[in-house]
C-alpha cells in the first residue's frame, strides 16, 4: 500500500496591508510576496484616531474605540505597497472591529 504524503498548508499570520491607494487593511495571509495579496477574515481602517501613533501603531497594538474597522471578508488587495506583522495583542484588538 503507497504511503500518503500530508502536505502541510503554511499557517495564515496576521498582517496589516497598505495599498498605493492609501487603504490600511488588516486580515490573515499566508503569501505576502508580490503586487497582490490574499486576506482572509480582512478588515479596512477607514479612520484611526491620534492615540494608535500612525498605522504602524495598528500593527503594534491593534484599533481602539476610536478608530472606524469595518467588517471581516476575504479579499485580494493590489498594488501593495508595505506589508507589516501584527501582534497577537494588536490581532485580539482587531477581531474586536472597533467603530466608534
């Protein structure tokens, strides 16, 4: 009997995704090399207030009650232009989608 080979699907990591044009989302991927970039359970920042300290701040520590998340869907973003890693505090705050 042939021995099946399990191949193992890279764990989806949570990101935030900037876009040429000026969107900031947040969601999970597992390639993010490339133009384009896969999310799944993705969320857009359409405002964050002072206290996140810039969108890297989002990466940092995720949204606060001020900030404005949308709901989670799958998408394919373009034209990316940065691709940063997200804590796991900043991901807990995220799943929250704060909208103030």
């Amino acid at each position: 009997m042939p021995i099946k080979k399990t191949v193992k699907k890279p764990a989806a990591r949570p990101v935030i995704v900037t876009t040429a044009h000026r969107g900031v989302f947040f969601g999970y991927a597992t390639k993010t090399t490339g133009a384009t970039v896969k999310l799944t359970r993705s969320r857009n920042c359409l405002y964050w207030s002072a206290d996140c300290k810039g969108f890297m701040g989002l990466a940092a520590n995720g949204p606060t009650s001020g900030c404005r998340v949308g709901p989670a869907v799958d998408c394919e973003l373009r034209n990316v232009t940065a691709v940063l890693e997200v804590t796991a505090d900043a991901a807990a705050a995220w799943e929250k989608g704060p909208w103030a």
